[in-house]
C-alpha cells in the first residue's frame, strides 16, 4: 500500500454507494416527473418521460423503486443517525456551521447534526408520500378510499413533495460546499484531513479500530 | 381557425388566457332538470347514448331501477332513484337524473393538471378534451358533485358535455330533445330562471312549501340546474349536495400550493447559491491532513503500545 492510499478511510462500502445512486435517480426521475403534474409552467418536464399519460402511468412505479431503494438505504444508516444532546449542540450552533467554524462546534461522530435531521426529514417525507401516493394512484388503489381521504392525500403528497425537494436541494447543496464528500459517495473514500476535520469522532474511532469502516 | 372554437374562457393547467375572441353574446346556457315532472322512463340515457355513441356494458340488476348503477366511461348520465319515506308514513319516489353540473366554478377543471384537458366555453359549457387527458383522476378529486369516471378502456376521464356539439350548432342537448315530459328543458340561464320561477310558483301552490331551485352559490352557480320539490332537503334526492364547494384540500392543492412551492424550490437553491459565493466552500487543508496524520499516530500508539 503506498502513503496516499494509506491515509484515506472507506466512508462507504460500493452495496451502500450504489443503493444510495439507485435512491438517487428514482428521486430525480420522481421529482421531474412529479413537478410535471404539480405546477403548469413545469408540464413540459412531462416530455421527458414520453408525454403526459406516460408521466402519469410511470411516475408512481419510479416512486416504488425510490421507497425500496430508501428503505434498505435508511436500514444501512438508521443507527448512525439517532440524534443526541451532542447534535442538539451542533444545531444550535447552526451560525457556525453556515460561516465553516467547525473549530467552534462539538466534535461529530459519523453523521453530523444536520445530516441526522436531513435523515428524519427524509424518513417522514417517504413514508408520508408512500401512505398519500397509494391513495391517490388512481389506476389501482384510489377506489378502496373515500373521496375526503384522496382529497387529503393530494394535498399531503404535493407538501411532503415539495419538503422532500427543497431537502434534497440542501443535501446536493451541502455536497458541493463542503469539499470532498462527493468523493465520499462516488470513488467512497475520505482523506484522514477531511474525516478529521469533520467528523473527528467518527475519525478516531475508525483510525483506533473501534468500528469497521462503511 | 378551423375546428377552433374562439369562446374558451378557462383552459386547465394554463396560466394564459385562452382564445376567448367570441363571447356569449345571447347569454350563458343552462339546463333545467324539473325532478317533479320526472316520471324516470330514461329516455334522456338512451337519447345521452344514442347521440355520443355511447353502449355500456349489459350489468346486473343490483335491485334497484338505477342502470347501470353509476356514472361511467359509456355513462354520462343515469337516472337515479330514491325511496323516500316522510314522517307521516307516506312513501314518495324522487327521481333524479345525475350527470355533470356544469359548475361556474369548476373543481375539475382546477384540480386538473394537464394543459387543455378540461375547458370552459363562454357559454358555460364545462368540456372534457379527451386527446388532452393524462388518466391522473384529478378530475374525480376536484368535483363536488363525483361525476367524472375514468374509462377502465383507454383511462381516459369522461362525463356529460351538455352536447357540446349540438349547442354549438344552435341545437338543445340530446337528452333535452327526446325528455317526453318536458322535465328537461334548455335555454340561455336567465329563461332557465324564469321559468324555474313559474314551476316553483306552481308546486307551492299544489302544497309543496319548499319547493326551489337548486342553482348552488358555493361552485359560482350551475349551468345544469334542477326544479326540486324539498329544495331545503337536497341530499334525498340520492345525495345531492346541499352546498356544495371546491373542497378547501383542493383549493390548497391547486391555488396557493402551487406558486408558493416553485417559490420555495427556487428559493433554497438560490439560497444555496448565495451562500457558495458569499461564505464559500468548506476544504481541507494541510493542516487539517497534517493534524490527521499525528491524532492516528498517537491513536495507533494507544492501540499497540
């Protein structure tokens, strides 16, 4: 092994990097088609997946893969991102964080405070849009409802949609602004500066042996 | 401007005007439904069937007279029959015939997404335009009254056009031509409401205090409209709606929903965006690697002394 491979930790495992793509995609392709139906001005996205009908016929089946694919993601991440007093810590300090002093914040395990949070948010907007979309897919479940729980599911599927891409928005956001966690889930490793800088507990607990790098 | 029809004043998922050159200029249409002249033959059903080509499928009796049982992709219009016993005892048969009111303010037409599926003429006629439909069912969502049907055949949304076709050309719809009663008549809404007048007039003067009109005020008004003999108890007539109204899950869905969200969309990514040229990115540096380098050592050192 030579002194550059050496000083980098596998942040994740390829099974976990490639589950987190397949969640990737099917939240893009969702997302564009899901836009489509919900404003006018965004229908032409409609073009993109073969027209109006097709949009509407292929938009909850991409929706399916996303929700299994989500759901054996936050299996692998559930247990890293329970959240305590030392993230309440780094999300009150949020002034911080915005302005990079991470000198000035509590030391983070492998998940940070707001990507705990971003983890919730993310489990909550699944289920919700998974519970909603199912009662108003019109082709195979709306019948079984009443027209009060459709109406409500309509509603609830377009908000818990829209939180679910101003979160993500943030997510991407977050990779291109701290440097090197996209590596993290493309090539799936961190430098040991990058680790340390970050998520120094975390850090130390891979550098000691005391957990297996994932 | 061939096959364009130039009287379009609501067009879904449009956030333009539409066409809208030729008005109604001899006043808005309307259809009025006298339940109390209804003997409930169906021959509006069949005239509905026979003019738009329309044949259901033969369905079972579900022992009662209304066939087929519901609103359909082949049905557009059933008659339906309720029982109703006073609290005197006497039994009294309310018969109306159900189909699209043709609201003034169509939960329909809001709820639907795609460009041009759903319009709204100047006359009032509501239309489906079937070529435009993408089969969601946000059409069924939006209604008040649960009249469109999606066809289980090519999952298209279907419901009365109020003969589109024929008014268009100076004609009365289908069913208001062949009704052997004269329950059903069709003229401009103001003759409707005169006449709908005259009928109310008549009824209370034979003992029916609450008789009325059902024009509903909560969807704008209706351009089908019905003569009702209890028009305080409209839900005996096989549930029709005593005031009905755009559901407000809806009017959120489709009204502030909409810009508030692109505006939400739009703003975290700007908000992105400003911070990356503003605050900047977060790197590692030589000395966040150098300081790495001496906590592993000193950690190595921990675990094998």
């Amino acid at each position: 092994m030579n002194r550059e491979h050496d000083r980098e930790i596998v942040r994740y495992r390829a099974p976990t990097r490639i589950n987190h793509w397949i969640v990737a995609i099917s939240f893009v392709l969702a997302a564009l088609s899901g836009l489509a139906l919900f404003h006018p001005a965004l229908f032409p996205l409609a073009s993109l997946f073969g027209g109006g009908p097709w949009t509407r016929i292929l938009h909850p089946f991409i929706g399916v893969v996303m929700v299994v694919a989500f759901v054996l993601l936050a299996a692998r991440m559930w247990r890293d991102n329970r959240i305590d007093a030392r993230d309440r810590a780094w999300l009150r300090n949020v002034g911080d964080v915005i302005h990079n002093r991470e000198e000035n914040l509590p030391e983070v395990g492998r998940f940070n405070g707001g990507q705990k949070l971003l983890f919730w948010v993310l489990v909550t907007c699944v289920l919700v849009l998974l519970l909603s979309g199912l009662v108003i897919w019109r082709a195979y479940f709306s019948q079984w409802f009443p027209i009060g729980a459709i109406r409500l599911s309509a509603v609830a599927h377009a908000l818990f949609g829209l939180i679910l891409v101003c979160s993500i928005i943030v997510h991407i956001y977050a990779a291109i602004w701290v440097k090197g966690s996209l590596r993290a889930m493309t090539e799936g490793k961190v430098s040991y500066g990058w680790a340390w800088r970050h998520h120094r507990a975390w850090f130390r607990e891979v550098v000691s042996a005391r957990r297996r790098a994932d | 401007m061939a096959l364009q029809s130039l009287d379009i004043v609501r067009r879904s998922a449009t956030t333009t005007p539409a066409p809208q050159a030729r008005g109604a200029h001899s006043g808005q249409v309307a259809k009025l439904i006298d339940v109390t002249k209804c003997i409930g033959c169906k021959a509006c059903q069949v005239a509905c069937m026979e003019w738009n080509d329309l044949r259901d499928e033969v369905g079972h009796c579900s022992g009662h007279f209304d066939n087929p049982p519901d609103l359909g992709g082949q049905s557009w219009t059933i008659m339906k029959f309720a029982e109703h016993e006073h609290a005197d005892g006497s039994l009294e048969w309310l018969i109306r015939k159900d189909g699209c009111m043709h609201c003034a303010d169509p939960g329909c037409l809001k709820a639907c997404p795609s460009p041009g599926a759903i319009v709204q003429y100047a006359n009032g006629i509501v239309d489906f335009h079937e070529e435009n439909c993408i089969g969601c069912g946000y059409c069924v969502t939006g209604c008040p009254f649960d009249v469109p049907r999606i066809s289980k055949h090519d999952r298209k949304a279907y419901k009365c056009t109020l003969c589109s076709d024929r008014v268009a050309v100076g004609q009365e719809p289908a069913c208001v031509k062949t009704c052997p009663t004269g329950a059903i008549v069709f003229g401009s809404k103001e003759d409707m409401h005169e006449h709908a007048a005259e009928r109310i007039e008549d009824l209370k003067s034979r003992g029916y205090a609450n008789a009325g009109l059902y024009d509903p005020a909560g969807v704008g008004g209706t351009h089908v409209m019905y003569v009702l003999h209890h028009a305080d108890q409209p839900e005996l007539y096989s549930g029709l709606p005593k005031n009905p109204v755009i559901s407000p899950f809806v009017s959120l869905w489709k009204g502030a929903a909409k810009p508030l969200g692109l505006l939400a969309i739009a703003a975290t990514a700007f908000a992105g965006f400003l911070h990356y040229i503003g605050i900047g990115p977060n790197r590692t540096d030589e000395h966040d690697e150098r300081e790495a380098e001496r906590e592993a050592q000193r950690l190595r050192a921990e675990e094998h002394p």
